[in-house]
C-alpha cells in the first residue's frame, strides 16, 4: 500500500535514517563468527564493572516507572551547572530532535553545515522549515563567516557538531566564541558536543557552562562515546531553565529507561573508566592515522574517536571487501562523499587486523590514486 498520501506532508521529502550494519547483521548475513565494528563511533571498551553493578541493581526495580533525579544531580555536580539547566534524553540525538520540534515552526529556516551530521536535516524537513546550508571549512570543519552569511529574519537555529561526525574536525575555542558572540539574537545556537571528552578537557568543561553566560546557547552531549554507553541511549542538554521548561512540553513521558539512568550515574563515578577509553582512543587513533598515511591513503585525523579516509574510486571495493573479512566501516553516500570511509577507533587489535586487511586489500583494488600533495 503507498502511505505516502496518508502520512504528514512533510515527511514525504525525507529519507530514513540508516544506522551503520550491526554485528547481528553482520554474523546472520555471512555467517561469520568473528565481526569488527568500526562504524558506529562508539567506544572500544565495553562498560566497566561499577557501571554493571549498577544495571544490575537496577533492573529488580523495572516494574516501576524511572526516577532520574540522582543522574541529573550528579550531571549538576559533574558539570558545574545547576540542575535546572540539564535536560536528560534517550540519546542526545532524541534532544536536539526535540530543540527543533519545539522552537522551529514552517515560516523558518535552520543554519546547518554542508557536511554537518546528516541526521540534522531530517528534524527541520519534518516541522516543514527549510534547511540553509553553508560551505563546510577546511577538513569538513565549520566555517563561521559562512555559518552567519546564511542567517537571515526567518533563521530560527544554528544546529552545528563540534568536534563533527564525518571528520572530527572541532571549532577552536577563539572560533566558537566568535561565533557565539556575532550569532544574532533571534537566533537559537545548538552546539552537538557528541565526542568533547576526546577533545581537551579544559574545553569540555568550558563549553558545558556557556549556555549559563548566553542563554541562547545549547550544549548537547552524550553518554553515547567516551562513556562508552551507547546501547544505554543516554544524553543530556545544558539549556536556559526556560527553555528547559518549554522542551519539556514537546517531550513523551519517560524518555529516559531505568536501568540506562542507573549506568550513567555509576559511569559519572568511574572516571577512571572514562579517562582510559579517551587515553586508548587518542592513541588508536595516532595508530590508525600512521597506518593509513604509511599506505599512502590520504586520511582526515580529528578529535574524536574515528578517523576519515579518502580510498577515491577504490571505496566501495575496499567496504565490500573489508565487510567480506567481518570488518564493518561506513560508507559515507549520506554525505555525498562516496571515495571515504570513516572508521572508528577500535581496541589495538582491532586496528591491527583492520591495517592488515586494507593492506592485502590495497593492491588487488588498486587503492593508492593521487594525493593532493602528490598534485
Ligand atoms: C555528532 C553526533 N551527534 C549526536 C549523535 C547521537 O548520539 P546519541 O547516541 O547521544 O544519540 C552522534 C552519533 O553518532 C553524532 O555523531
């Protein structure tokens, strides 16, 4: 049956959402016991043994509805901002989805980056506003002055990723508040900090707190990467309490699980944990860069915890032959761009088996093409 007359106008114009394969896919489609996931951004250790407990303990309590109290308490004390500042979600993509339901209406538009994570679009076609992109930076980054030339009277938001999801590349910090300082005041500044604890932790904690200074600023993380919870779907937003208050009316009963809130409070605890995925990151990642760079692929490293590399016309063999060995990148079509793959920093033996197989990939595909230094 078409459903398309039936659904609302606006979703007609949007495409689904597809998340990297899975290691279920994975093992189901090619039976394979042995699969790789380098596709999804998530951390390479699993959650540390205090967060287990934690879940554990939960878990006997999940015939009642949860109580998120203690993990916003905590979030308060951890971040420094007041608990009526944070705003807790299923993920941190489920609210900046909410942001945008809530404050983006037809008449308006939406400032995104060109290469901007290419979940955004989707939120803004669906409340029926328009999308503005403007020309990426160098590296995929954010170019501010191209960022403000696209505002206009019906910009409603600036929704920008920093460090980003294709390349990891973050606005400094003399850049973003540049650019916090010139965004005009009708404007709503939506800052998608997914992958901050990778970048310096000086910032981090900084960029947490300016939505206190510039209540028009929105700061999204995420329990997702360097917490290594994403199974857990948990974020939280550090808003204006006004607009906390406003988002809480677009928000469905109990958008946060039990057991998810019952982990992240434990994982706030065991920063150790924390501080050593970001420690194996950083160093999976230098690895990863010097591997690639030694076969002479040209490679994107940023500040998160995938790097992007640029196979030219040899991609799609390199995925599909990579895939056929159990080991999952991304193809990144979603961002027009179908000579890269982004890969996430696994464990260290993950990596290994992962350069070993692009190397006896390399010559069959013919992998090595023209670098722009080599031009
Ligand atoms: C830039 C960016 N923002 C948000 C998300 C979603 O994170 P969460 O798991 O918190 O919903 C991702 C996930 O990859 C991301 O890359």
């Amino acid at each position: 049956m078409d459903w398309s007359p039936f659904v609302a106008a606006p979703l007609r114009s949007i495409a689904p959402y597809r998340p990297g394969i899975t290691e279920e896919k994975l093992r189901r489609d090619l039976g394979l016991s042995e699969i790789f996931k380098f596709s999804s951004n998530e951390a390479p250790l699993s959650p540390s043994p205090l967060v287990m407990k934690a879940m554990r303990d939960a878990l006997g309590q999940s015939h009642r509805y949860p109580d998120t109290q203690d993990l916003v308490d905590r979030l308060s004390r951890h971040q420094r901002v007041p608990a009526s500042h944070l705003l807790l979600g299923n993920g941190s993509i489920d609210l900046i989805a909410s942001l945008v339901r809530a404050c983006v209406s037809p008449e308006h538009n939406v400032v995104l980056s060109e290469f901007g994570y290419c979940a955004y679009p989707a939120f803004v076609k669906e409340q029926g506003a328009t999308v503005k992109l403007a020309a990426s930076g160098r590296h995929f980054g954010h170019d501010v002055d191209a960022l403000l030339a696209q505002v206009d009277a019906r910009t409603r938001m600036m929704l920008i990723d920093s460090p980003t999801n294709l390349s990891g590349h973050a606005l400094d910090p003399a850049r973003l508040m540049d650019l916090v300082e010139r965004v005009p005041a009708h404007v709503l500044l939506v800052l998608d900090e997914a992958y901050a604890e990778f970048a310096s932790d000086d910032e981090s904690a900084f960029n947490a707190q300016l939505p206190l200074v510039h209540p028009r600023v929105v700061v999204t993380r995420t329990f997702s990467k360097a917490y290594g919870l994403a199974g857990l779907r948990i974020g939280y937003a550090v808003a204006d309490a006004g607009l906390i208050d406003w988002l809480n009316r677009v928000r469905p009963p109990f958008p946060v699980n039990r057991i998810g809130a019952a982990g992240a409070a434990a994982a706030l605890d065991d920063r150790a944990h924390m501080e050593c995925i970001v420690a194996r990151v950083r160093e999976g990642r230098r690895t990863l860069v010097d591997a690639l760079g030694a076969m002479k692929i040209p490679v994107t490293d940023g500040r998160a915890n995938f790097v992007l590399a640029d196979f030219g016309p040899a991609a799609p063999a390199v995925y599909e032959g990579l895939l056929a060995r159990g080991l999952i990148t991304r193809a990144m079509h979603a961002y027009r761009l179908p000579g890269h793959l982004r890969i996430s920093v696994g464990t260290a033996d993950e990596i290994g088996r992962l350069v070993a197989a692009i190397g006896e990939l390399k010559q069959p595909v013919n992998l090595t093409h023209t670098t722009e230094e080599d031009a």
